[in-house]
C-alpha cells in the first residue's frame, strides 16, 4: 500500500469516526460540548409550552383537507397559522439536558402514587428489616454509606421506605452536596408523597443556594403532584428571579395536571408587572385553569393593551381544553378583532368537542370576512358530525366568496366520507 492509498484509507476511518460521534451526540448517548445541546437553543423569553400537537384531521381521499387549507389569501383576518414550536424544559448550567438527570434504576417514568415493595404507599405493608438494619449504621455526611444505602432500599416498584424516614431523607438533603446522591433522595421522595414530604421539600428550596438543586426539587414537586405542591410552585413562578428555574417551575406545574392553582395564578396574574410571569402565568391558565383559566386568557387577548393582547392571543393559540368551551363560545359572539376572531375559533376546533361546532358554524355563516368564515369552515371540517351538513350546503350554495363556496363543498365531502368509513 503505498502513501497516497494509506492517506486515503486514513482519510475514509477519520469521517466514518466523526459520522459515528455526530450521530451518538444527537441520541443523546454522548455528549459532544462543541455541538449545541437542546437546551441551549431555548429562548429565556417565551415559556416553552408542552402541549400536545392537535389531532391529526382525516384526508385519505383526494386529498381534500388539503386543498381547503391551500384556499386563497383573503387578508384582512390573517391566514392559516402553522403549529407553535414545544421546546422542552430549559437545562441549567453544567447539564447537557433536562435538570436533574437520569433517574436511577427502577424508577418509574412518570410521577404518580408511590408503591413500596409489598404495595401502595400509605396502606398496609410489611416492613423490610434490612431497612432498619441499614438505617442504623447510615452515615449520612458520607455520600458513599448514604448512597449505598438509598440504592439498597430502592426496588423497581418505588422505594422500601416509609413516613417514618421522611426525617432521614430530609436531613441526607440538607448533609450532602453531591448532586447524584441528592438525586436518588429526591426519587425516594417522589415516591413517599404525601403533604409532610412536599412541606420537606419545599423547605429545601426555599434554603437551597445551589440552582441544580432547587431545580430538582422543583421537578420533585411536580412529580408529587401534591394541592401543596402545586401552590408552592405558583409561588416560586411569581417570586422568583432566575430565568432558568422560572422555567423549571413551569413545567413542574404543567407536570402536576392540576387545576388546583387556578386561583393562585389568576391572582399573580392580576398582581405581577414582569411580562414573562405574566407570559408563563397564562401559559399555565391556558393548559390547567379549565373555564376560568381560559376567561383571563380571553380577557388577555382582547385587552386594548398591545403588550397584554399580544400575550394573551399568544397563550390562546395553547389553549385546547374542552372545559373552556363556554368561555371561548361566549367570547366569539362577542366578536372583537379579526385575529381574536380567528384564534378563538381555532381553539374551539382544538378542543374536538361536539359543543363546539354551533358556535363555529355560527361564525362560519354571518363573519363579515372571508378569511374569518374560511377558518370557521376548516374548523368544522376537522371536527366533523353529520350535523354540520345542512349549514355548509347553505354557505355553498348562498355565500358571496366563491373560496368559501368551494371550501364548504369540500368540507361536505370530507365529512361524508369520514362518516362513510366508520365502522357500524
């Protein structure tokens, strides 16, 4: 083999080496600190909103859901808005992703009740004797004694311990500085719940200097999904003043899927200056607060302010929850501007509600703008029902804008054909 073949064989192993590395990188296998990291590109900004993208519309045949969305610009209302980007949870300085790391063997994917190794946490179960054996012995200043003893006491079902060491995991909290030991006691606490261990946690936070560890406690809170935890997170998203553990608290309380907070945001809605706690308050509002939650975003979004306008119809391309229908069906016959207009119908469509189709068909027969009634009609279409068809053959026959005209016909025809393919 002479030189010039053994430079290109080098040649060939050094770009298969490098195409290797990139593509592990991008799995999230290894981490390559001169390639940029998710979290890294995110805005501190806007609040990563984790909503789920809306249902997919049928268009098997003919590809005739694509040809209403392909209908022409009418201006004056604003044309068809394609689906807001999702980031993820904001990574905070020295992370490469999501705060708080990989949870440690075992450990379930989500929050929920906690079961020890015999059942549920709270009911009856035996207890382990090699718990207390190894409780004994525990130091809980030494990060390898505490962290053998966290690992022998966790099993793939959630955690041996019980209420009476919640004083232990507090205090191992409060003597270590080692994040991954204090990891694997917040994983035990997820699994304990219950009120004493979020009021545990969340004295933590409240005394924590390091911000990788209040994050990951944050994260603790939302997986324990307690009323107390959720009121806490409310808190911290008002008082806070770090950016990055806004966020974290934000996605926290998405994390809990309760409404329990509703009161606590509307009121810091109504009592913050600072744009991004209004901005993730009615981010929140948007995905928890259910009827209420969607009044303020409505009330936002139809504000005469520019600045409360543009976060309110910002939070109202969120909003999908079928507990908002009242508000949303009461704010369109109220009419307002062409883009609330407009939102407010895509966000009846979002919710896939039958309740909803009235006040769109309502809105697709008397808008006075084309663009308006064509988003009524798409709406529709996406929702579907037999219900809808004596309505869209009116706009297809009678209405003045011949697009309109024509999307109602295909609107018709979708329709039909979905309903055609349902089994019986």
């Amino acid at each position: 083999m002479n030189w010039l073949e053994r430079f290109v064989f080098l040649g060939i192993v050094l770009a298969a080496g490098v195409v290797t590395l990139i593509a592990l990188s991008a799995s999230g296998v290894v981490h390559l600190p001169f390639l940029p990291s998710r979290s890294t590109e995110e805005s501190d900004d806007e609040p990563p909103v984790a909503r789920p993208p809306p249902p997919p519309l049928p268009d098997e045949e003919g590809g005739l859901l694509a040809e209403l969305r392909r209908e022409g610009d009418f201006g004056n209302g604003g044309g068809a808005r394609g689906p807001g980007s999702s980031p993820g949870a904001a990574a905070l300085p020295g992370q490469d992703g999501p705060v708080g790391g990989d949870a440690p063997p075992g450990t379930p994917a989500e929050g929920g009740p906690s079961e020890g190794a015999d059942g549920p946490a709270g009911g009856s179960r035996a207890r382990d004797p090699i718990v207390d054996q190894l409780k004994k012995t525990v130091d809980l200043k030494d990060p390898g004694q505490l962290l053998a003893f966290l690992i022998a006491t966790f099993t793939p079902r959630g955690t041996k311990l019980g209420p009476e060491d919640l004083g232990l995991l507090l205090e191992g909290l409060a003597a270590q500085t080692d994040f991954g030991v204090r990891n694997l006691l917040f994983s035990h606490l997820e699994r304990l719940g219950g009120e004493e261990a979020v009021r545990g946690v969340l004295g933590f936070i409240g005394q924590e200097q390091n911000p990788q560890a209040v994050a990951r406690g944050l994260q603790a809170l939302g997986v324990m999904a307690d009323d107390a935890a959720v009121f806490g997170l409310v808190d911290f998203l008002g008082d806070t003043p770090n950016a990055r553990l806004r966020d974290v608290a934000f996605q926290s309380l998405l994390a809990t899927r309760s409404g329990a907070g509703t009161d606590d945001l509307i009121a810091l809605l109504a009592s913050t200056a600072d744009p991004s706690v209004r901005r993730y308050s009615l981010a929140a509002l948007s995905q928890l607060g259910g009827e209420r939650g969607a009044s303020a975003v409505l009330s936002y979004a139809a504000s005469s302010d520019p600045e409360e306008r543009a976060i309110g119809l910002k939070s109202l391309r969120d909003l999908s929850n079928p507990a908002a229908v009242p508000a949303l069906s009461d704010a369109l016959a109220q009419g307002g501007a062409p883009d609330f207009r407009t939102e407010v119908i895509r966000a009846l469509g979002r919710t896939r509600q039958p309740a909803a189709v009235t006040p769109i068909l309502r809105s697709a027969t008397s808008d006075p703008l084309p663009a308006v009634r064509l988003e009524a009609i798409r709406a529709v279409a996406g929702l579907g029902g037999t219900g809808a068809v004596p309505t869209l053959s009116s706009i297809a026959a009678q209405d003045q804008h011949p697009g309109v005209r024509k999307a109602a016909e295909r609107a018709i025809q979708l329709i039909e054909r979905r309903e055609a393919a349902r089994p019986r």
